[in-house]
C-alpha cells in the first residue's frame, strides 16, 4: 500500500480518536458538573430534612405539651362533671323531701279542713234545729201575746173628754199605752212635764206644766195652740183632756196616768194626719 492511501486513514482514526476525547470530556464535564449539582441538591435535602426533623421535634414536643394539658383539662373537667353530679344528685333529692313534706302538710289540711267542715256542718245542723225550736217557740209566744193583747184591748175603755166629745180607747197605763200604738188608728206621744220648766213643743202645740197635787190627784197644764192659751185646770187622772188645733180643727186628746210632786206622766193621741212633733 502507498503512504498516499495511508495518509487518510491515518487522519480518519485521528479524527475519531479527538472526537472520542472531546466527548469523553464532555462526559467528564457533565458528570462533574451532574455530581456538583446533585450534591448541591443532597446538601439542601440533608438541610430540609434536619429542618424538618427540628420542626417534627417541636411539633412533637408541643403536642406532647398539649396532650398533658388536656389530659389535666379533662381530669378536671371529669372532678366538675362528677361534683355537679353529686350536686345534682343532692338537690333532686333535698327537692324530692320538700315535695313529699309539702303533700303530707297539704294532706294533713286538707283533713284538717274535712274535719272542720263536718263540725260546721253538725253545728249548723244543731242551729238549724235550735232555730226551728225557737221558731216553734216564738209561733207560740205570738199567739199567747195576740190574746193577751185581745184581752187587754177589751178591758180599755172608750170615755168622753171634757169637750164632750166620745173619747177614742183610753190607755190607764203603759201596756196598754203600748196597745194603742200598735193598733196605729192614732199618733201616741209620751209626755213628761215637769212644773216650772219651759213649754214642751210637740206635734204642733206646746204644753205646760202649771199645778200638780198628787194628794188629790189633780194637775192643771196650758195648752199654747194657734197663738192662743188654753187652761186646762183641775184635771184627773186617766182623763182625756181635748182641744182643737189648726187650719183643721182636728182633735187632740191628751190623758195624764200618773201625777207626782209637780210632775206629771202620759200621753197625748192626734189623728194620723196631725203635724209631726216639734223639737225642743
């Protein structure tokens, strides 16, 4: 072979050969520059995951730090829960006592009450037959006094009075005065006159006192009427005395019963329809 066709190859191997350097230190470079980068990369990792083992560390220490506190929190909260239990447990029955206390108390009242009530009861029972008794007892009562006052009022008396005029009944006494009032045919009026005193205003008229002789049983009296006096002197007792009064000229009858030293009591009899009393 001549060194002319040498020569090529020879430059063909040497191009390869430089080539294969050249890509061999590439690949050095680049492994170099890889291994840089990835223990670049390592280091940053180690670094974050020992920060990371510090953060789990603290992290872990404060939950640790919490756990304690909830388990002191619910040791506690369980004490409370159990105590207010027991309060609980103490106030329903300390309620429950009251309750039953309040039911026996209303109990007892209320038989208590029953009790009173049926002693009311028969107590009202009792009146009410007391009350049937006195009524039966009244009834009897009221007969006896209508007869009796019957009897009476046939023993009063019909008189003529000084005027000649037919008297009405005649009252000698108080029983009987009280007859009178009762049968309500006439206004009957008490008098009581004394010697002496002022004149006694009484149904129209005033009347006086002038002379009273219980030894003879006499009196004599004035009687102020229509301004004008009339005497009525030397009267008895249980007279009717009469004299006329007003616009009218109704009769009044006048009857002393008892006659004292300068006293002297009865009655004075006007019509229905005569002037009410004056006052004194």
């Amino acid at each position: 072979m001549s060194d002319d066709s040498l020569e090529p190859v020879e430059r063909t191997q040497s191009g390869v050969f430089i080539a294969l350097l050249g890509f061999a230190v590439f690949a050095s470079a680049a492994t170099l520059v890889w291994s840089y980068t990835l223990e670049t990369r390592l280091e940053k990792s180690q670094a974050a995951l020992a920060n990371a083992r510090q953060q789990n560390d603290k992290l872990a220490e404060g939950l640790n730090e919490t756990n304690a506190k909830l388990r002191v929190t619910s040791e506690t909260l369980g004490q409370s829960v159990g105590l207010t239990q027991r309060q609980l447990e103490a106030r329903a029955k300390e309620f429950l006592k009251r309750q039953q206390a309040e039911t026996s108390r209303l109990e007892h009242e209320q038989e208590a009450a029953q009790a009173e009530t049926k002693q009311q009861i028969g107590a009202v029972s009792s009146d009410v037959t007391s009350v049937k008794t006195d009524v039966g007892g009244v009834k009897t009562d009221v007969a006896a006094t209508k007869t009796e006052l019957q009897e009476a009022e046939s023993r009063l008396q019909r008189v003529t009075g000084d005027l000649g005029v037919t008297s009405g009944l005649v009252a000698t006494n108080g029983k009987e005065l009280d007859i009178l009032k009762h049968k309500g045919d006439r206004n009957y009026y008490d008098l009581n006159l004394t010697k002496g005193a002022k004149p006694t205003p009484i149904s129209g008229v005033s009347l006086a006192l002038k002379k009273a002789d219980s030894k003879h049983s006499r009196y004599t009296l004035v009687v102020e009427s229509d301004d004008k006096t009339i005497e009525k002197k030397d009267k008895s007792v249980d007279e009717p005395v009469q004299f006329y009064t007003g616009k009218d000229k109704l009769l009044y009858e006048l009857v002393i019963n008892t006659i004292n030293k300068n006293q002297v009591i009865g009655y004075l009899a006007t019509p229905k329809n005569a002037a009410a009393p004056l006052q004194p």
